[in-house]
C-alpha cells in the first residue's frame, strides 16, 4: 500500500470511529447508561491512554520542543480543548431528543460554519465555489433533518444542542489545525483531551456522580475513549498531512453516512428517501468546495 492510499485509509478510519460514537452512546443510554457518566469515562479514558502514549514516545521530543515553543502553547491546547469537551456534551444531549441520523446532520454544519470562520479569521473574502457550497450544504441539511417531512416532530431542544455542537466541533477543528503544531502528536492530543476533560467534569459536574457505574466506567469508558478520544486524532494526524486538507475534509465526510446506517443497523431508526437525498447533497458539496481543478498545462 502506497502512502496516499494509506493517508486515505487513516481518515477513513478516523471518520468511521467518530461516526460511530453516537450511536453507541444512545444504545447506552436506552440500556440506563447515564450521559454525564457516559461523556465523563469517554474523556477519562482518553486522557489516561494519550498521557501514557506522550510518556513512552514523546517524552524526549517534548523537552526539546518546549524550550523553543511558547510558554502558553499548552495553556492554549487544554483552552481549545474546552470545545472539545463541549462538542460531546452538547451532541450526546441532542440525540437525547432527536434521532442519531439528524444529530449527525446538524453537528456537520461545521462544514459552513468553517467558511464563516476563515472569513473572520483570514480577514479576506470567500471564493464564491465556497459560499455556493456551504448553500448546499443547509439545503441538504433541511432535507435531510426532515423539515420538509410533514409527520416529522422534531425537539427544539434537540436541533438547538445540535447546532451548539457544530459551534464549538468547528472550533475544535480549528485547533487541531493551527495550534501548537510544534509539539508532538500525542502531546498535542493529551492536552486537548485534557481540556475536553475539564470542561466535561464542569458542564455535568454532579450527575457524573450521580450517573456514576463501575461497570459502565470500565466497559463504556474504554470504548468511547478509543473510539472518540484517542484513535481518530492519532490517525487524522497522520492521514492529513499526506493527502492534504481538501481531500481529508472530503475522507472525513463519510462520518455522516457511517453515522446514518449505524443508526440504521442498531438502533433501528428509519431513513427517509428525502434524508438520504439530503446527505447525498452535503457529501457532494464537500466534494465540491475541497477539489481543486486541474491546472492546464
């Protein structure tokens, strides 16, 4: 295998694991797993197995990027984590109202989101294949939330923390892009963990006591923690920088069907002709703003 195909293999995988997260946590919940419990051994497990990870690989390449990175650069990775920590809370709460394959819809809203905030960022305009394809994306994303669908009762309260989670999944992103690239892989990852943790322990702070099992903190704990804490950073990092961002972004887009059929498959929600029309239109606008034409020779 090549290192492009392999580049696309990690992303793939990383997508595939972030794609499954939500359904697992609903199938907990309808089991009587508690979401602040849940959401807490998910970031427990994961700063535990990156901080082990750091400690047995880049111990020594730490020492030496510290001295030359800023002071504040973990400061900054464990503040940008916050959203981190933010995005799962506020997406495991919307599917609490909503079924999984809207949940996913509105949390890809970062897709949009992200053109809006390289604009404020880069302090220039947006092309016009951009601002053409984040409008497809919210025409895909009523289709495929069902608001067309005349028997369809959405929450609120549900679209709402849905569309908080792709607020702060699209900062979460732009950290992951652009702060502290100095320091190591799984340095980076343990702080960023390490700030999703804080923020998670705050945001349900009494009901992880409360929702607290040892054996959903062992079984679950360890299963949303690789699966959403430690493996799709680890491969995103190594798959990106091989086949760059635009198709990375395009890769990591199949979260949105892996999500949809997971759904399908094991919580047995039904998906609507309208729905998968609705995808279809999100993936090829993704395809649509990241591919780049072919220069003529």
């Amino acid at each position: 295998m090549n290192n492009h195909l392999k580049g696309v293999f990690y992303v793939g995988i990383g997508a595939a694991s972030y794609g499954i997260l939500a359904t697992f946590v609903k199938f907990a919940n309808n089991n009587g797993s508690g979401t602040a419990g849940l959401a807490f051994a998910q970031y427990f497990f994961g700063v535990l197995v990156l901080s082990l990870l750091s400690f047995i690989f880049s111990k020594k390449n730490t020492e030496l990027v510290d001295r030359k990175a800023l002071k504040n650069d973990k400061l900054k990775l464990v503040a940008f984590g916050s959203f981190l920590g933010l995005t799962s809370s506020f997406y495991y709460l919307s599917i609490q109202y909503i079924p999984v394959s809207v949940g996913i819809i509105l949390l890809m809203q970062t897709i949009w989101m992200g053109v809006v905030l390289e604009f404020f960022m880069n302090r220039k305009l947006v092309t016009q294949k951009k601002i053409i394809g984040a409008g497809a994306v919210i025409i895909g994303t009523l289709l495929a939330a069902k608001i067309f669908e005349v028997d369809a009762a959405l929450n609120l309260k549900g679209l709402v923390f849905g569309l908080l989670a792709a607020v702060c999944y699209t900062g979460t992103l732009y950290a992951t892009s652009s702060v502290a690239l100095e320091l190591p892989l799984f340095t980076r990852s343990k702080y960023l963990i390490f700030g999703g943790l804080i923020v998670t322990i705050l945001f349900w702070n009494v009901q992880i006591i409360s929702d607290f099992d040892w054996w959903v903190f062992l079984k679950w704990g360890a299963f949303l923690g690789f699966f959403g804490t430690i493996l799709p950073p680890i491969l995103f990092n190594k798959g990106i920088p091989i086949i760059g961002t635009g198709l990375g972004s395009i890769i990591s887009a199949l979260e949105i069907p892996i999500s949809v059929l997971s759904a399908y498959l094991i919580l047995h929600e039904e998906i609507s002709r309208l729905q998968w029309l609705g995808i279809l239109i999100i993936l090829i606008s993704v395809v649509f703003i990241n591919v780049k034409p072919k220069k003529r020779v």
